[in-house]
C-alpha cells in the first residue's frame, strides 16, 4: 500500500509528517486532506482567528496536492 504524508501549514509555521500513512489510493488520500482541511479552518472559525491554512499530501516522488483556505474576519456585521 503506499505511503502519504499530510503536511500542515499555517502561516508561518510548517509541521511536517515525518510518518505518513498507508493509504490505499491517492483518490483516498486526497479526501483525507479536504477534511483535514475542513477541521482546521472549523478550530481556526472557532478561536475567531483568521488566517492562512494548507494542508500538503506528499510521497516519496514528491508534492502530489495542496489545499489551501484562507479565513479572513470581516467587522460589516
């Protein structure tokens, strides 16, 4: 089965995924990464902080995804 890392980015920071994880198809990997994605832009939305989310699928051959989201706080309430 191969192998994905998910690697986070948020702003500045970059958490790398040393590990991975077996999955069985890219197609598998690539939804792990949208919901991934959907939880962080929920934490951030929750702690009222805007910002810059990505999260990168990669293997051994290199960058296979990024999805990106960009929270940002409008004050036209």
């Amino acid at each position: 089965m191969p192998r994905f890392h998910f690697d986070y980015h948020e702003e500045e920071r970059v958490t790398l995924d040393e590990v991975g994880r077996e999955v069985q198809s890219a197609d598998i990997a690539r939804r792990m990464a949208m919901v991934a994605l959907g939880e962080a832009v929920r934490d951030f939305t929750f702690a009222a902080r805007p910002g810059s989310i990505a999260i990168v699928v990669r293997n051994d051959a290199g960058i296979l995804l990024r999805v990106r989201a960009i929270i940002e706080q409008t004050e036209s309430w």
